[in-house]
C-alpha cells in the first residue's frame, strides 16, 4: 500500500525532546548573554522599577551581590547605567572619577574582574538636565536647539577613559554620534588603554520601545523633544549597514542592532555583512510586553522568553543584552541539574 503523505526527514526528527535537541539548528548558552544593571547614587536599598518588574536600579552593595550570583550562575557579562544624585548641561558625572558608574566599575573589578566582562555604557543622556545624548548648542527646550555633534565627542572621550581608568573592560557608546568610535579610540589609546574594547551601538534606532528603561535612568527630554535627528529612523534598513560599517572603518571591536525583536532582519543583513562579533539588545520595551502579557495570563512567560531570544541569536546576533540573562541562568540550571 502507497503512503499518502511520503515520510520526511525533519517530521523523524521531531519525535522526542531528546532528538530534538540533538539535531537543533541553533542553541543559546548562557555564555552569550549580556545583563543590563542599573546602579543609583545615593541609595542603601535596591528600588523598584514599575515598568520593568523584577528589575531594580541597585545600591553599590547590592549590584555586587548580583553580580556575583549572575557570576556563580555563568553569566560572563554585564553592563552598567548610571543613575547620579545629580545632572547638569554636560553630563559631568559621566567622567567623573568618583561618579556612580566609575564607582561600581572598582567595586566589580575588584570582586569578579578575572570572572566578568564588565561593560559600560558610554553616554551623557542619563546625566544631562536637559535628557539628550549629547551636548546642546542653546538652551534646553528651544526648539531650535539641537546636540553639538563635535563637541559631544569630547565628551565621549573623557567618559571613555573614566570608565577603562576604573576597570571597564568594553565601553560601548550608545549616543549615535557621528565619529563617536574614532574619538573614542583615539582618546582610550592615548590614555594607555589600547586592550579595552569598543562595542558601538551601531545601528540604534529611534524606537519607542525605550520606555521604561528611561523610567529606570529617570531621564526625560527637557520641552517633549525626541532623538530622531540622531538615532536611526526605525523604517530604514539599508542605512543600518552604512552606520555599521563606518563605525568598524573607525575601529569597533563590536557593533550591536538595537531593538532586537523588530529588526531581525537589520541583526541578519548586518551579520552576513560583516566579520566582528554582532549584539543585539533585547531592550526594555520587548522586556515589559513580556512580562505584563504573562502577568494577565496572555501568553506563556517560559515559552516566549526563549523563542524570543533563540529568535534573535538564530537571525545572527551572537551576543545578547537583555534583562532575561538571570532568568535564563537560572532556568538553564536547573535543566542541566534534572538532566544530571
């Protein structure tokens, strides 16, 4: 008797878990995750962040406790955003030697430095009164004001050996400035830190998906502005290769695509473009969708975490920052515990 449907190899290949999991195209490790930590000046207890649940913006006493149970989980990466006591037109506490985030950056050397790869977010934007990613050329909420390119780059650059001068290992500049990872090499290197690396956040677009993370930096735009002359326009693709490129042509050791979920296909043409490590975020937005969905029981919190991010390694982003990293550590331990 002739089968009506002819047998295929990839219906055999799905008949268990197990086999699954042996012929499984992509597979994600705890190895590749990045987790963004939120570090506030001035506070002794953790505080919670509303739109982002379960994230907190830590004390300096409890960031190093994450960080070494993050350690003891085998997350190798995080990265830090400051949040000063206080802000000025410059975002001086970006550079300074005692601001929060150069603070931390000791604490964590001196704790996990040989364990962690402590990356450091390089912008002025959670610093800065008026809210931008760079210096102003006028007064705040003049709408004929905008970011002096130029003279934010010196900025970067001083904030770039702050952060190596306190035990950052990668900086990775998150302004979209033009020129930014030029200026930013030249100064580390002049400064002695030809090892520490630049992740460039290459291809950040002006999402709305940012929403709470500007809650958890309390950083809001003086006079309702946006960063729309500066981040990419979210309906371009074409144009993420050429601010990827010319970051790289500058000397990025790293470049990122930033949201992740909506520009798969930016993370895959960048990937398949370019032959430095490609990350991708997994931003604050993508974060609280999940979890507000699977707190009404929408959706299935497990489930969609990791197709999520499996989704985003699969499309090219061999690593990833997201606020999932400990979730996942811990879920995956647990796995490898059972199969024990």
């Amino acid at each position: 008797m002739t089968a009506r449907f002819p047998a295929a190899r990839p219906r055999r290949l799905r008949s268990s878990a197990a086999l699954r999991d042996l012929v499984a195209e992509t597979r994600l490790d705890v190895g590749r995750l990045v987790a963004p930590l939120f570090v506030r000046e001035d506070i002794d207890t953790p505080q919670p962040i509303a739109s982002l649940p379960g994230v907190v913006q830590h004390s300096r006493a409890s960031l190093r406790e994450e960080v070494s149970a993050l350690a003891d989980l085998g997350v190798r990466a995080v990265i830090l955003f400051g949040v000063p006591a206080e802000k000025d037109a410059v975002g001086s506490g970006a550079f300074d030697p005692q601001g929060i985030v150069q603070v931390a950056l000791r604490d964590l050397a001196a704790d996990v430095g040989d364990e962690m790869v402590l990356i450091a977010d390089l912008c002025v934007d959670e610093y800065t009164s008026h809210g931008h990613c760079g210096v102003l050329d006028g007064p705040a909420g003049d709408p004929h004001t905008s970011v002096d390119n130029d003279a934010t780059l010196e900025i970067y650059g001083k904030i770039a050996v702050a952060q190596a001068d306190a035990g950052a290992q990668v900086v990775a500049p998150s302004g979209m400035m033009d020129g930014q990872v030029g200026a930013i090499r030249a100064a580390l290197d002049a400064a002695g830190h030809k090892s520490v690396a630049i992740l460039a956040y290459a291809a950040k677009y002006a999402s709305g998906l940012y929403g709470p993370f500007r809650d958890a930096v309390d950083c809001a735009i003086v006079g309702g502005g946006d960063r729309k002359a500066y981040q990419q326009d979210w309906r371009n693709a074409r144009e993420a290769l050429v601010e990827v490129q010319a970051d790289i042509d500058e000397g990025a050791d790293m470049v990122m695509v930033k949201p992740a979920l909506a520009y798969l296909d930016v993370i895959a043409a960048v990937k398949a473009t370019v032959n430095v490590p490609v990350a991708a975020y997994q931003v604050s937005g993508e974060y609280a969708m999940i979890k507000a969905a699977a707190a009404n029981g929408w959706i299935d919190h497990d489930a969609i975490v990791g197709e999520h991010l499996t989704a985003i390694h699969r499309a090219g982003a061999d690593v990833i920052l997201t606020y999932f990293a400990r979730w996942f550590a811990e879920a995956h331990a647990g796995r490898r515990s059972a199969a024990r």
